[in-house]
C-alpha cells in the first residue's frame, strides 16, 4: 500500500510539473484530490485495511494531500499572476497613438433659418405651432376661402393623393386648423414652420420647399400691426438698414392682401441681377384676414380680426447665405452643408 501511494504521488508530481497553465492544473487536482481522484479512493477504501495499519496509511495519504495541494496552489498563484501580467501587457492604451476622428455632422441652413424665426417670434409671444403634410381639401383650400373651382387654385400646382387628400401645398393651412382647434375662440398669435409640395422642379423651385405661416386674431387688429411685425421680421432676418414696401395685390384669404418687397441687399437698390434691375425683391405674401375666412373656421368678424402672413423658408436661406440652387437645400451633400459649420465659429 505504501509504495502505491509513494507511486501516486510520484506521477501527481510530474503532472503538476508538467502542467502548463490553471486548466491543466486544475485537471491534475481533480485526478489525484477530487471526488473520485486517485487519492481519495485510497482513503475511502481505508475499511477494507487492517486497525494497525489504518491511522499509519491514512496520516500518510492526508501528508502527501497536504504536500500536493500546496505545491498546486503555488503553481496556480504563479500562473494567475503571469496571465494577470500577460493580459496587462496585452491591453496596455498607447496614449501616444493619434485619435481617430469623429465626423461631426452640420446644421441645416434650413434648419438654422427655422430656429431663427422662431426664437423670435417665441420672443414676441407666439406660439409655434405644426400641422399635418398630407392636408385634406377642405383645410388646404376651402376653409381659406377657396372652394372647388375658384380660379385661384391655379395659382398653386398640387399634388393629390385622392380627390380629398393631397400634400399640403402652403402652411396656410395651419391657418384653419389653429382657429377651428381653438374652441372658445380667443385670441390666437401662432406661426408655424413646415415642409410644403409643389410641381415645381428648376433652380428657384423644388417640388419640396419651406414655408413659415404666421397668424394673429384679436380684437382691433389693423394693418399697423402687420406692417410693424413684418418690419421687425424683416429686418431681423436680413439686415436692419433695409427698406420695406408693401405692394397691392390678391390672396383669397386675405383682403386687402399685399405682397413685401424688400430693398435688394445685393445692390442696396440701384438694381443688378438679383432682384432683376428693379432694386426690390419679393419676400413675403400677408393681409388682413377675411371675414369669410374668419366666419368658415368659428371667428365672429365683427368681434375680431386679424393678419396673417407666409414666406419661402429656403428662399430666406438663399438671401441669406447667397445659395443659387434651392436644390442644393434637399441634396444633403456634406460638402455643402459643412460650409455653414463656421457660422457657429
Ligand atoms: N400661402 C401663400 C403662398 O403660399 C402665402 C401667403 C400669402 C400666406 C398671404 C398668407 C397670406 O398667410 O396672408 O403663396
């Protein structure tokens, strides 16, 4: 019995030597030290010996265990340290490396735009308010004084989903749907910034465009105050030192409706190509809302009135920043659009 566990402990030992990492290890520990390794069944087969030999055989297992189980822990420490070194030269961070470099994207001039006009018009006590792009019939057109048939509808080339739907070709629209969602009617100051469709494809036309509508309904309301308001607009978008003229001319939704012009900042009003020689460049349609629009949508026209007014968004982009091509604003080239990043500079 003795030389067998002198034997079993001779080849535990040039296992453990042998061993080159923990697995291996760990293996030679279940072998000889497990459950059913070859040393504990030395000490549960102890009944079969004889009393005398029984304590002399079981000290000598249990010594050899004890011997085996230090020597394998020791190894394990080593080897848990040399994988902890290995694995912390492996993931050492070379801080001298250069970075990689992360691709910001741009604002949108658009969008820019966008956010102009409402931080100033939220300054003026408007609300900013959306309305749907797939607009029906009614809320495009005949709540805003343009029924079936009225020549007028010309004026815009549409694009019709069914003979109810289409795609909302002026924000216009929002105009309608604001006074019919204010149920007690009270006074309404809104603009509404959206996207807008028309059969138009050249270079100062896109099927898709910009508008931003705005709508004021109080009592009292007068010319005065449009021509004040859109003067603040005006010169707050493109420059203090310019002049405004308010031109005669025809929306159904509005009577008297004008047309603003402002005084070409290209030239300063002398005349080049910009505003084609005549020194004025058209901005803004606007008016006094009709009473029919009014008495359509809930409002008592002899109680209240108001002014609306609309705009070409890209067409502010482009005299804004100079842009030639309206297309260039729905292309989403990064060359382009990264041409604005230093105005935040
Ligand atoms: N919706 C008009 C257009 O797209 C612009 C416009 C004109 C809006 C007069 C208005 C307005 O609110 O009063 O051409």
């Amino acid at each position: 019995m003795k030389e067998e566990i002198e034997k079993i402990k001779q080849s535990a030992l040039s296992e453990i030597e042998k061993a080159s990492d923990a697995r291996q290890l760990d293996d030679v520990r279940v072998k000889y030290l497990g459950k059913k390794g070859e040393l504990t069944t030395i000490l549960r087969g102890m009944g079969s010996l004889t009393p005398e030999e029984r304590p002399v055989i079981g000290s000598l297992v249990n010594v050899v265990k004890e011997e085996l189980e230090e020597l394998i822990s020791k190894k394990e420490k080593e080897y848990g340290e040399q994988e902890l070194n290995r694995k912390l030269k492996e993931e050492t961070i070379d801080i001298t490396l250069p970075s990689t470099k992360i691709k910001r994207g741009s604002k949108h001039p658009l969008n820019r735009i966008i956010e102009e006009v409402e931080d100033l018009f939220v300054s003026m006590g408007y609300d900013v308010v959306t309305g749907p792009e797939l607009e029906t019939d009614e809320y495009c057109f005949e709540r805003l004084n343009l029924p079936k048939g009225h020549p007028a509808r010309d004026m815009q080339d549409s694009f019709y989903i069914t003979s109810e739907y289409l795609l909302r070709t002026q924000t216009s629209a929002v105009q309608a749907r604001t006074m019919m969602a204010n149920e007690e009617k009270s006074p309404i100051r809104v603009i509404c910034p959206g996207k807008t469709y028309r059969r138009d494809d050249d270079a100062t036309h896109s099927h898709q465009f910009s508008q931003v509508e705005g709508l004021v309904i109080d009592k009292n309301i007068s010319l005065a105050d449009l021509k004040g308001t859109l003067e603040i607009f005006v010169k707050k978008m493109l420059g203090e030192n310019l002049s405004l003229r308010f031109r005669p001319s025809y929306f159904p939704f509005t009577e008297p409706s004008y047309e603003v012009d402002v005084s070409c900042f290209k030239c300063g009003g002398k005349g080049c190509n910009l505003c084609k020689q005549t020194g004025w460049i058209e901005v803004l349609g606007s008016g006094i809302v009709h009473p029919n629009v009014l008495k359509m949508n809930g409002y008592d026209p002899e109680k209240y009135s108001g002014f609306a007014f609309g705009t070409g968004l890209d067409r502010l982009a482009m005299f804004k920043y100079e842009i030639t091509d309206i297309r260039l604003l729905y292309q989403n080239d990064v060359r382009f659009l990264e041409q604005f990043d230093r105005l935040d500079r």
